[in-house]
C-alpha cells in the first residue's frame, strides 16, 4: 500500500475539527486525522507493506522549466519561506513535522526524494512492487499507474478513508473513457487548472476521450493533425497544431517518473513501535494519545503480527 501522505493529511485537516488541540493549544487534527486514516486503511485492507510517499519537492525545478505555469498559482509570492514556498493552510504547515516524526517513531517508512514529488514516488515504487499495490490518493492524476496486470489500482477518498472507490482499469474507463495507461494524455489534452497545465484550447475531457478513442494515444493525435483524412474537424486541427510546442513538453510533466533514485527502507508493517520512547513523548507533547494507541492496536492485532 502506497500513500499519497499529503494528499491524505489535507483531507484529514479539512475533516476534522482544529478544535482538536495539542495540550499547549496547538491544532493537531491533520496529525491525529491521518493516524487514524492509516489505522482504518490497515484495519480494512490488510497491507503486508505500507509506505508514506513524501512530497520532498512539490514543485520540481524540471517540470516548471517546462512549463512555468505549472502549479505557479499554488506558489506564495510573499511568504515569509521564499518566493516558492506553497500555499497551505496557517495551522497545517507546523503539523507536518509531528506527522514525520510520528510515522518515525512507529516505524511507518516515510520515503521521498529530492526534486521529486510524492506521485513519482508512487510511481518508482508502483512500477518495481512485485504483488498487488493499492495507491491511496485523491489526486486523479494517478489513475495513470492502474494497470490489471500488474494489480496496481487506485483506492480514492470518498467520505474519509471509511469509504473509497476503487479504480481499476474498468474503473477508469467507465468515467473517463481511457484506460489507465490513457489517462495521462486525457489529462494533458484536457488539461487541469489545479496543476496549472493550460491544455489544448477547446478540448475537454469528453473531447479528450473521444481523440484518444480514434487515435489511441498522444502520438496518434499528432500524426492525425498531418493526415487530412483523419476525421478532425478543421478547429480541432487547427488547435492541435498551435498546441505542438505545449504537447511536446507535456507528457513530461503529466507522467508520473518512474524511476526516481531511492534510498533504502522498510516497508515492513511493524507490529510494535520502533521507538516507543519517542512515540510516549510525541503522545504526551501533542495529545495524540488516543490516535496513536489505536493505530498501535491496530498494527499489533494483525494476523501474524
């Protein structure tokens, strides 16, 4: 099981009240929100191994030379960390170095590299697993990594983590027309304002789908703008043809990397802390103790734990 931890501790933040206190008045509710994400996560899907894929670079140097749009409006411009630091909320970003010393201290492995993303984390990992891997994530853009095949799908965030849809190939298609390994070049057809990638003007993810399902990739969209038999309507050629240089660089940034330089680790569940002095005081520092005993109990009461 692979988690896209930042995406999972923004959705505990949001969905749990920040009334939910340190015993100093500091809000822990994104720390103790996602240790009960994990304990749920663990409880309900049994992983044998589990990773917190970390965001070491949010915005990679690379995919902004680029495309500098990319993911430019998250940036705040006059935050106090620096021109590039992102937009988060005033009480999270204190809570993220608990959350890291937390999954630590329990022994959870935490791994992210420099000048990557958590999503090309996932991917590194997704593409070198040798069983079934479950992805958990409410970003859409790692529908890309679900392949049958190799068991890779996507568990994605309904309500909590009580209730997630599971995305597998079928899955995929059903909603957007494209198999997992589509949807990348659905996504950079279309495009995605959150991520700040402008697409090809005019085309929408219904468009999108409907150009990959003639053409079947990327490369077969392009050839179809040179072959005046094709079937494109004369604006979608136009646009696509003006769109050459953003398609060009695109896939680059949109796909996932999947051979990120890792360093070793663990992914081994353990059943007991690996510093239970330090998960003591972390509980007692933060008032995390009814997560943290749950989430203990939980990796503790597994089958051959």
């Amino acid at each position: 099981m692979l988690l896209d931890t930042a995406s999972l501790y923004f959705r505990a933040y949001f969905g749990v009240p920040d009334s939910v206190r340190a015993p100093d008045g500091t809000p822990v509710n994104a720390v103790r929100g996602l240790l009960d994400f994990i304990a749920r996560l663990v409880h309900d899907h049994h992983p044998d191994d589990l990773v917190a894929c970390m965001d070491f670079d949010w915005r990679p140097a690379w995919r902004v030379e680029l495309i500098p749009s990319y993911k430019a409006h998250r940036v705040a411009e006059e935050a106090a960390e620096g021109p590039d630091a992102e937009v988060v909320p005033d009480t999270l970003s204190p809570q993220v170095p608990v959350i890291d010393a937390v999954l630590d201290a329990v022994g959870i492995a935490r791994v992210g590299a420099t000048g990557y993303e958590a999503d090309d984390v996932i991917g590194t990992l997704a593409t070198r697993a040798p069983g079934p891997v479950d992805i958990v994530t409410g970003d859409r853009d790692l529908f890309q990594l679900v392949d049958d095949k190799r068991g890779v799908r996507v568990l994605y965030p309904v309500k909590g983590v009580g209730q997630l849809a599971v995305y597998d190939e079928a899955a995929v298609r059903e909603k957007y027309g494209v198999g997992g390994s589509g949807y990348a070049d659905l996504a950079l057809l279309r495009g995605d304002p959150s991520d700040g990638l402008p697409g090809v003007p005019g085309v929408g993810e219904k468009t999108a789908a409907k150009l990959l399902a003639a053409h079947g990739d990327l490369p077969g969209v392009l050839a179809a703008v040179d072959d005046p038999r094709s079937g494109l309507t004369p604006t979608q050629r136009r646009r696509l043809d003006e769109a050459r240089p953003y398609l060009a660089v695109a896939p680059k940034v949109v796909r996932v990397a999947d051979d990120v330089p890792l360093a070793g680790f663990d992914a081994t569940l353990p059943s007991t802390p690996r510093d239970p002095e330090a998960v003591a005081e972390l509980a007692r520092r933060w008032g995390l103790g009814g997560a943290l005993e749950r989430l203990l109990t939980t990796l503790g009461g597994r089958p051959g734990a």
